[in-house]
C-alpha cells in the first residue's frame, strides 16, 4: 500500500514538473520571439535543470540544442551587426570612388569585404548588400574588358617600338610613342606600366644621342671650314669642347672619334707651319737672289712660294709674288735690251775709230750719227 501511494505520488510530482516545464517553454519561446535572448537562455536553463533532475533527458537535450541555436543567432546577429557597419562604409567609398572612376581602388575595397564574411554570413540573405556586389562586379568586368583591349592595342605598340629603336629610327619611335601616351595613362598592370617607362627611357636616351650626333656632326662641319681657313687653334677649341661633351655623356665611340679628328688636326697644323717657314726661308733666298741680280734664280723661287701659297689659301702671297715676277721680268727684258744696245754701240764705236784712224772722215761720222740715234732711241724708251 505504501508503495503505490509512493509511485503516485512520484507520478504527480513528475506531472507537475512537466506542467512547469510547459509554462516555462512559453516564457522562453516569448522572449525569443521578443529578441530577448539572454532572458530566453536563462528560463531554458531553468528547464534543464528541471529536466534532469526528473530524470526527462530528451526534454533536457532538446533544451541544450536551443541555447546553443540562440547562442548561434546571437553570434550571427553579432557578425551582422559588424557587417552592416562596414557595409555602411564601404557602400559610402564605392560610390565616392566609382564617381571618380577609380574602379580599381573599389574593386580592392569590395573584394577585401567580401572575402572577409564570406565564409560566415551569405551575401545573398541581404538585399542591399548583394546589390553592391553585384553592382560592383559589372563594373569590374567593363574595366578588365577596357584593360583587355588597352594591353592588346599597347602590345602591338611595343613590338613597332622596339623595332623603330632597334634600328635608331627616332621619327618613328617617337610617333609610336605618342600613340601609346593616352593608352598609358588608363592602363593599370604594373608590369606592362614598367615595360613602357623601360622603353621611353631607352627613347630619351636614343633621342639624347642622336640630339648630341646632330650637335657633333654640326660641329665638325664648323671645324672644317675653320681648318679650310687654317683657324686651327679655333678648330681645336671647338673639337676640346665636343671631346668633354662626350667624355660627359659617355660616349665612347664619338669621342675616339673626335680624339681622331684632333689628331689629323694637329697634324695639319704642324704641316701648315711648316709650309709658312718654308715660305719665309724662300722669300729670304729671293731677297737674296735680286741682291747679287740672280733673276732667273729668284723667279724660280717665287714660283715655288707661289705653289705653296695656292696649296695653303695664302692669295695674298700669290698675288704679291706674282707681281714682283712680273717686274723682275721688266727688269730683265731692259736689262736685255741694254745689254743688245751696249753691244751695238760698243761695235759701232769701234767701227768708227777705225774709220778715223784710216781718215775717212765722212764714213766715221755716218757712224757716229747713227750710235746718236740708237742711244737716242734707247733713252726715249724707243
């Protein structure tokens, strides 16, 4: 009798502890609904304590897998929260940098979110979030799409350029050059970025050569007329300038060259100097030659400094020597003509002084009139 009033009695008690764990189950269902969480865990612990200790295991494990489903919402809706703030401020810079057309830099700042929650939250349960991805991927496509087309249209570029300074073509690189300037400015792959400053680079250096050829070739044309008018020591000046400019811009090939030029200069200079003291040693030896009446001798001489004086530019020599030729030729035609009228005189004279000594008188004065009239003749100039 004893033992069933117990077991009745056990029954009821555990009637009223279901009954309690009924009521209670309401409550915590009610503060879920309410989104008061912590009250909700707390009244569900209260029911698994109950439950265990009336031994209602599935009562007690069904109530376990509801505090940890809430603790799941509660950290989900932790992560949403943080999520949500960033959205707020990513969504603000994507538009601000779409605005400015810095896709690139939206991009970065997207995917840095995205791949941040990816793996806890599904973009997808947002609206407004899955938009801004979606969003955000069009207008990554288009720029991959202009990239595309920007790379290929520069690589077609960079093999005519290489080409053009391969072969030193200046005008040619330069056109391609410009051709690639707007390319360049919206082309955003660093590598290919790099490729081309290494190409304009080699374009300046290729343009720096060509503008210091063209500086070189003008100055060696200078040098020569100066040596055409025997101005060496301006010559040598202006190839010791051009020299250091090489030397400066390290141009090796350019500057042997010059040293080369130098060299022949000097050269020439040292001949032209010799020339200028074998033509004042011959005007010493003319000087001498008219001293002791050695006309032909000093002609001779004159004619040589003549040909030295054409070879070195010296008009001024081959006019004065060719002058005094010519009077050294007068000098030499009365001297001749002196000497022929001596001779006759001479002959005469002693035709007549014969005639005298034989006294014929008549035929000596014949004589002597007609020496009157040569002599006369020769001081008239006749």
């Amino acid at each position: 009798m004893n033992q069933e009033s117990d077991t009745r009695r056990e029954e009821k008690n555990k009637m009223d502890v279901i009954a309690t764990i009924d009521e209670l189950r309401i409550i915590t269902n009610n503060h879920y609904i309410m989104g008061r969480l912590n009250e909700a865990i707390k009244t569900s612990e209260t029911i698994i304590a109950l439950a265990r200790k009336s031994d209602l295991d599935s009562v007690a494990n069904e109530q376990i897998q509801f505090v940890q489903s809430i603790y799941s919402k509660m950290e989900r809706d932790k992560i949403f929260i943080q999520i949500k703030e960033e959205f707020n401020s990513l969504k603000s810079d994507f538009e601000n940098l779409i605005k400015n057309n810095d896709i690139v830099s939206a991009h970065k700042r997207v995917e840095a979110f995205r791949l941040k929650y990816e793996k806890n939250f599904d973009f997808k349960d947002n609206a407004e979030i899955f938009e801004l991805l979606s969003d955000e991927n069009k207008h990554w496509k288009h720029y991959l799409e202009i990239q595309g087309e920007i790379i290929r249209k520069l690589e077609s570029l960079e093999i005519q350029l290489e080409s053009y300074l391969t072969t030193d073509n200046i005008l040619l690189a330069e056109e391609a050059l410009k051709n690639a300037e707007e390319l360049r400015k919206n082309l955003d792959d660093a590598d290919l970025i790099t490729r081309w400053e290494t190409l304009e680079a080699m374009y300046l250096e290729l343009r720096k050569r060509h503008n210091i050829n063209e500086e070189i070739e003008t100055g060696m044309e200078e040098v020569s007329a100066l040596t055409d008018d025997y101005q060496y020591k301006e010559a040598l000046n202006l190839i010791d300038s051009m020299i250091m400019r090489a030397e400066k811009e390290d141009l090796a090939e350019i500057k042997q060259n010059l040293e080369n030029k130098k060299r022949a200069t000097i050269d020439a200079e040292k001949k032209y100097k010799s020339l200028l003291e074998e033509i004042s040693e011959l005007d010493l030896i003319v000087k001498q030659n008219l001293s002791l009446n050695q006309f032909n001798e000093a002609i001779s001489n004159l004619e040589q400094i003549i040909k030295i004086s054409r070879f070195i530019g010296k008009d001024e020599y081959v006019q004065n020597c060719t002058l005094l030729i010519g009077e050294i030729e007068t000098k030499i035609k009365l001297l001749n003509r002196y000497d022929g009228v001596k001779e006759q005189v001479q002959e005469l004279n002693d035709e007549g002084l014969l005639a005298l000594t034989q006294k014929k008188f008549s035929k000596a004065l014949e004589i002597f009139k007609t020496i009157h009239k040569i002599l006369r003749d020769y001081t008239q100039g006749g």
